[in-house]
C-alpha cells in the first residue's frame, strides 16, 4: 500500500488582494502569501509538500497577516512606528511577522515617525496643547526623542511662540473664573496650563502679568 504525497496544486493571485498569491494543496486552500514570498518559500505547482515547504509558507502566511492588519489600522488613522508594532502584537501576530511588515511599511513609507510626530505636534497645538504634554504623548507613542526635539522645533522655533498659545488660552480660562480671589486665580491657571503642557517661569510670569491690577 503506497502513501499519498501531498502536492501543491496550483498558486493563483487572490482577487481580493493585488500581489498575494493563494496556495492550494491537493486542490484545497491552504495559506495566503505575497507573491514575492513563492519563489523564497520553494512554492511552485507540482511540488510535494513537505514538512520545509509547509513551514515556509506559514511564516510567509503570517507575514501577509500581519502585512493586512497593518494596512486595515492605516485605513483609519496614521500611527507611529512603535505604536502599531504594540497594536499588531496585541492582536495576536507573531514578532517576527510584526517586524516584517513594519519594515515593509517604512519601505513604502507608510509609516513614518518624523511626518507622523510633525502632523501630530501641528493638529494637537491647535487645540491648545504645548510642548511639555506634546512630547509626553509622543514618548507614550514610542516615538524616538530626537524626532519629538524636530518636530516641535518645527512648531515653535522660538520660546516666545509658546508662550503666545499659552497667554491666548489663560485668558480665556481667566474670563471663565470670573471674580474669584487672585491667588485662587493664579493657583487654577497655572494647573490648567500644566495639565496642557505649558510650565516654567516664562509661564508663571504671563500669568502674574495676565492677573496684576489694571491687567
């Protein structure tokens, strides 16, 4: 009595995904990989599937997993580099699928920390958020401190542009605390601005001019 040897039975371009390509063995789905991976993975119709081709093609089917997840998170927003490496692994991708598809990514520029932390610092500052909570929400993004220094030099080139959103915001917030006592004043503003990320003495001056007598 002979045994059967698996075969792979034919490699045909998914329709639904332009550059992958579907495996069959003996005429039933297998994997999915992306094209470039057959020829690295030994694939070829008339193959027998063996114990290496089959491992081969499972981690190219991991890769063009986690390759799809990656594109599906870009579909809804941008993200930075570390963000989406700790996203694909909480879904369940192996790493080393995780880091091929984020290198591919950066290849095609899909994910790109110094554009990704610029929009970012430029969207955030204009709903009133300064450097100091800027660059704590990056750091959580996993974005490196060198591209965070860029881009909000970027934003603000000079210290007194930050202290221009600063005073437009805390006298705002001023109007609204309305006639309490000024060191009541002085105590909400300042929490207020360090919870926006504004602080220092640059900071604690605007707002003791912003509350002397006759201000």
């Amino acid at each position: 009595m002979t045994t059967h040897s698996k075969l792979i039975t034919a490699l045909e371009p998914d329709p639904h995904h332009p550059g992958s390509v579907r495996v069959l063995v003996d005429g039933r789905p297998y994997c999915t990989v992306h094209q470039e991976a057959v020829p690295e993975a030994g694939l070829a119709v008339g193959q027998p599937w063996d114990d290496e081709r089959s491992r081969l093609a499972g981690q190219a089917a991991d890769q063009e997993g986690a390759w799809r997840a990656l594109l599906r998170a870009l579909e809804r927003r941008s993200f930075a580099i570390g963000e989406m490496r700790r996203r694909l692994r909480q879904k369940g991708h192996p790493p080393e699928a995780v880091e091929h598809a984020i290198a591919r990514a950066r290849r095609a520029r899909l994910l790109d920390d110094a554009e990704f932390a610029r929009r970012f610092v430029e969207s955030r500052s204009a709903r009133g958020r300064g450097p100091a909570r800027l660059r704590l929400d990056l750091r959580g993004l996993g974005v490196d401190e060198g591209v965070i220094n860029e881009a909000l030099a970027a934003q603000w080139s000079e210290p007194a542009d930050v202290l221009k959103l600063a005073a437009s915001l805390a006298e705002r917030r001023a109007r609204q605390l309305g006639d309490l006592p000024a060191h009541v004043k002085r105590r909400r503003l300042l929490a207020y601005l360090g919870r926006r990320g504004f602080s220092g003495e640059g900071v604690a001056r605007l707002v003791q001019r912003l509350l002397a007598p006759g201000a």
